[in-house]
C-alpha cells in the first residue's frame, strides 16, 4: 500500500469507529475517531459546538483537522458522517490515504440510529425523514470519495477481512 492512512467514510451508525478500532488491532496502525478529535480539542461535544456556534464553525475545524491528520502516517480515520461530503476534505485526505466507504442500507442505518441522541442533525421531530434525505443527498459523494467500498452489513471481523483484502 503506497498510500499511508485509511479513511473510513459513511453515514452515521454505520460502523466506522466499531470498524476502525478493529482494523487498527489487525494492521497494526493506530485509530483515531475525527470527531472525538475535534471534541477534545475543543473541550466540547459536537452537540456543545454545534449549539454554541453553529455547523459552519464545526465544518471549518473539520476541514482544518482534516488537513492536519492527513500529514501523519499509520493512521486509520473515521471521518465524521459528513466530512467527505466536502470536496476539499476529500481532496487533502486522496493525497495520503485510502477511503474506504462503510456501505450499509438506508433502513439498517434508520434502525440503528432509532435512538439516538447524540447527534445533532438527527435531533428533530421526524428523525427517519432527516435520516432518509441526508442519506441520499451524502451516498453519491460517499461513493465518488471511496478507493473501496465494503458491505457494513456483515459482521465487523469479515469487513475488517474485506477491506484488507482491498487493501
């Protein structure tokens, strides 16, 4: 692998941290969460930024985190939900990574998420409605930013097994 890191993308709740700390144990590399990055840099809860300054503020220091981490090396990264919607994300990130989309059904993602509070754009009334037009409008860029694209669906040690087969 001429490339360095490996960029987990996908919608949210579909495995990205579950697969990443797997992955990182099987390569031998180091993962990191891009969200809790920014978290602890900030001292704050996306949900806390999100609130206190808006998504524009929360994009701009994902772009700046994206940059940063896209210098390093041994590094596999889940990307927040919405990160490679962003075409300069995904152009820093192409330069020293592979990305790997995390493909999972609207519907597994609607079911998995049914709960959640913890994210801001989901914290709505109707919730599957949020849930269905953000999806659509993210999994074409999803697909146009992946190197690879695996089946979230299976159990966490076959994708683990699918993308370093890619690899």
């Amino acid at each position: 692998m001429t490339k360095k890191n490996i960029v987990l993308c996908g919608f949210m709740g579909c495995g990205k941290s579950t697969i990443g700390n797997l992955l990182s144990r099987k390569m031998g590399m180091s993962f990191l969460d891009l969200d809790s990055y920014i978290e602890k840099k900030e001292g704050k809860t996306i949900a806390q930024i999100f609130e206190d300054s808006g998504e524009a503020y929360f994009r701009q220091r994902e772009r700046e985190t994206s940059i940063e981490l896209s210098t390093k090396n041994g590094l596999i990264i889940a990307a927040g939900g919405g990160t490679l919607t962003f075409p300069e994300n995904v152009a820093v990130f192409r330069q020293s990574s592979r990305i790997v989309l995390l493909h999972l059904p609207v519907e597994l993602i609607s079911q998995r998420l049914k709960n959640d509070t913890s994210r801001p754009l989901l914290n709505t009334p109707d919730k599957e409605a949020v849930i269905r037009r953000l999806y659509q409008q993210r999994l074409p860029l999803y697909r146009s930013a992946a190197d690879i694209i695996v089946d979230a669906s299976l159990s966490p040690l076959q994708i683990c097994k699918n993308i370093m087969a890619a690899l």
